[in-house]
C-alpha cells in the first residue's frame, strides 16, 4: 500500500470509527490505502455490514450498537462500552449524523473524561458541537477536537465510501482555547495522513460560512425540486431536461434525514441565507418585471464575477475584501 507522506504520532496504534457511512467508511479506507498498521475498531448498527468489513479484513475489530450509536436507553452495558470505546483506542472519530452526536456527547461525557482516547467528530455543523463540549467533563472537552472534512457526496452509505475522499481537500478544525496541545496535533496529524489540507475556525464563523457556502446549496436544490413536485404536470417535462437541470439539482439526492439536522442545528445563520437570497431573487424578480436588459446584465456579471473567484479560492481569499464577514480559514504552517 502506498503511504502518505504525514505519518500520526508515535503511540497512535488503536483508532476506532463509529459510524461506517460515507464519512466513516472513507475514513476507514483512507487508513488502510495509506498504509495505517495498526487497529481498526468499527462500530456501526448494521451487524451485517460489521460482519462483512470485519471478513475482509477493513477493520481489526467490530462493535455492534443496537438503534442510533448515541448510546441506548437505560441499560448500563451501553456505558461500558462507551469506556471501552475511549480507555481501549488512541482516537476516535465519531461519525454519526449530527442528532444522534448531540446525543452522545450529552450521555458519555463521563466516558470520554476516564479515557485516553483523543476524540473528533465530522459533523457539518460545530456550534452545536462546542455547545455540547462545554456540558462534558474539562478532561474530556480538553481532548476533543471539532473536525469538518469538507468532502461530501450526494451518495451515502459504505458504499459510497472512498479511499481519496480527503485528499486534497480541506478539513476545518475548531478546537476550543483550551484543547490539548498534544490532542490538537494528533487531530491534524491524523487528517494529513488522509490527504486532507488541515484550517481552523472558531466554531460560530465556521458555521456562518458554511451556512452561506454549503447548506444553502443543498436547501436550494432541496426548495426546488419540492416547488416542481408540486405541480402535475411537472413529471412530464423530465422527459425534457438537460444538464443545466441534472447540473443544478444533483445535491437533490443527498440523505434527507441527514440534511434535515444538518440545517436545523444550524438553522440561524441558514435563515439569515434565506433572507439575503429572498432580497436577490426579489431585486431579479423587479429587473425583470421591469423589461430592463442592462440591469439584467449587470447583476449576472456581477454573479459570474463572483463564481470566477471560487474556481481560485486562494487567490480570491486574499484578494477581496470580506470585513465584516468571517475571515478565510488560517492554515496550519
């Protein structure tokens, strides 16, 4: 196997995965293409799909969590493997949907705090995450670090999972002022191994930008796609479409449970979105109204102006202004 030119810490030997899906999965094959020698512990409620990873050798280890892997109800044996899980591993990555997270952070607090692992999370929100982080013992909080790896598809699944999922792309790190130093290099160590390009944010920037950047998109192809469903005779002209409509509408198969607590736990900032795009469309709606070609004209320059500097985004953060906006994402030197 080819190995990556970042390597983790000297003692990381135990990581385990929880949550086998698109992220997890690919966080579980990027381990193995990059050469990762030591264990793989996955824990996911598909017994079935554990059965089949642990056959072929994808992952050393296998728990298995009945309902959402935030824990369970009232029974104590769901604790003890929370334990397990953070006294037994180096790192963990948790990689459930953004509900089920909360959850978890909410109910094994005093798990993370007795164990050794340094943990993260992926979810496409960190507020909520910090939130949670701040209710959890400072031992635990102290060892944990919000991660982001921006590199989604509309597919999920292990399935859907790839080894080059992160290479190249960017993973948004918000630790908290009082993360563990060591803690916070392993975090970055670990999603350079993987090829993924390593910032950091405050948590609240973080989500303000990808509020605007990220889930607006997916909401966007989301409202249109449900304005269509809504009328009868729009079935018909699918017979019709071209790519600007499979271009515009691909996010329109992402996961809707998924999105559905991505945008809710990031539901103000989203809303500021909405007005500020209701205010375009409603400033377009005018132009057009109006029969006014020129002002047309402009507004669409001034949208393909915009949409040039994202096909540079290096460039483009440095060259325009974004006071008051968040700043660019820092990278790690």
């Amino acid at each position: 196997m080819a190995r990556a030119p970042h390597c983790l810490p000297e003692g990381i030997e135990r990581i385990a995965v929880c949550g086998l899906g698109l992220i997890g999965g690919s966080v579980v094959r990027a381990l193995r293409a990059r050469g990762f020698a030591g264990r793989i512990t996955g824990m996911d409620v598909n017994a079935d799909l554990l059965q089949a990873l642990h056959v072929d050798r994808w992952i050393d280890d296998a728990v298995h969590v009945q309902g959402p892997i935030h824990g369970g109800e009232s029974s104590s044996e769901p604790d003890r493997t929370a334990l397990d899980l953070f006294a037994q591993h180096d790192v963990v990555v948790l990689c459930q949907p953004v509900r089920p997270l909360m959850a978890f952070l909410e109910q094994h607090g005093a798990q993370m705090a007795q164990g050794r692992a340094v943990s993260m999370d992926v979810a496409s929100v960190k507020g909520p995450v910090a939130q949670a982080l701040s209710g959890v013992p400072a031992e635990a909080a102290r060892r944990f670090v919000p991660c982001h790896p921006i590199a989604g598809k509309a597919q999920h699944g292990w399935g859907a999972g790839d080894a080059g999922l992160f290479s190249g792309k960017r993973c948004v790190l918000t630790p908290a002022d009082t993360v563990d130093a060591q803690a916070l290099q392993t975090a970055r160590a670990f999603w350079e191994m993987l090829g993924a390009r390593v910032s950091y944010m405050d948590a609240q920037q973080h989500d303000t930008v990808y509020a605007a950047i990220s889930h607006m998109p997916q909401l966007l192809s989301y409202a249109y796609l449900h304005s269509l469903s809504q009328r009868s005779d729009a079935r018909e002209w699918l017979a019709y479409q071209g790519t600007g409509y499979q271009g515009f509408t691909r996010l329109g198969a992402s996961e809707p449970t998924l999105w559905a607590g991505i945008m809710n736990y990031n539901r103000h900032p989203l809303v500021t979105e909405i007005d500020r795009l209701q205010d375009a469309l409603g400033l377009i709606r005018q132009q057009l109204l109006q029969g006014d070609d020129q002002a047309l004209q402009a507004t669409f320059e001034e949208a393909r102006a915009f949409h040039a500097l994202g096909l540079h985004p290096r460039e483009a953060a440095h060259s325009v202004p974004v006071s008051p906006s968040p700043q660019p994402p820092q990278e790690f030197s």
